[in-house]
C-alpha cells in the first residue's frame, strides 16, 4: 500500500531530514520551496534591517525608515517567493517528476540569491 502522508513539518524542511523519500505532490513541493525561500529571505532581509538600523541611527527618522523599507521588501519578497515556488512545483508536478528536498532548497534560496542580483543591478543602473 503506497504512503500519501505530505511532509509539512518545517522542523523536517529545515532540517532536510526526509531521508529516502522524495517530494511528489504539489503541496509538498511548492512548500518547501517556499519555506526554504522564505527562511533564506527572512536572513537577507533581517541582515540589511540591522545594516540600515546602525546606519541610520542618528538620522531622526531612521528607526522608522528602515523598518518601513525592511517590511515592504519582505513582503515583496515572500509574495514573489510564493508565486515562483507554485511555478516551480507546478512545472514539477506537470511534468511527473517527483522533487528531492535538496532541489527545494537549492530552488527556495536561488529565488533569494536571483532577487538580489536583480536587485542590486537595478540600484547600479540608477547610479
């Protein structure tokens, strides 16, 4: 009898503890990519709040600025992150290929890492 239990424990994602087994339904892909993207983002995000807050901490408004900037990247962040994740496993899932959770996490962090190459290139162009 097959097994239809989802892995949706983040303490098993994180940990990329799911030994032998692969990801192979939507739910289960698209949110381990999401949770590796989110988790990943959450890192960048809090990094660059912590650089802008000790930067800023003079400025008379700089707590407010950076929290506001930290908040409204983040959820730009996690909302993409979200929509890429179910392209991702809706790609995987079409195609009838089941999903290692190394590929999650290399998929969630590489949202990250695109995000802020992109990012950084589009700050460049303005200079």
């Amino acid at each position: 009898m097959k097994d239809y239990s989802i892995n949706l424990s983040v303490q098993q994602v994180l940990s990329l503890w799911v030994h032998g087994t692969v990801l192979e339904h939507f739910t289960e892909m698209w949110y381990w990519v999401f949770l590796w993207a989110l988790f990943s983002s959450l890192f960048v995000h809090g990094a660059v709040g912590l650089l802008m807050l000790v930067m800023l901490q003079r400025h008379k408004q700089g707590r407010l600025i950076s929290f506001i900037l930290v908040s409204v990247g983040f959820l730009a962040s996690v909302t993409g992150g979200m929509i890429t994740s179910a392209a991702v496993a809706g790609v995987y899932r079409v195609a009838g290929k089941n999903m290692a959770p190394l590929e999650a996490l290399v998929f969630g962090v590489g949202q990250t890492v695109l995000a802020v190459i992109i990012s950084i290139s589009r700050i460049l162009a303005t200079l």
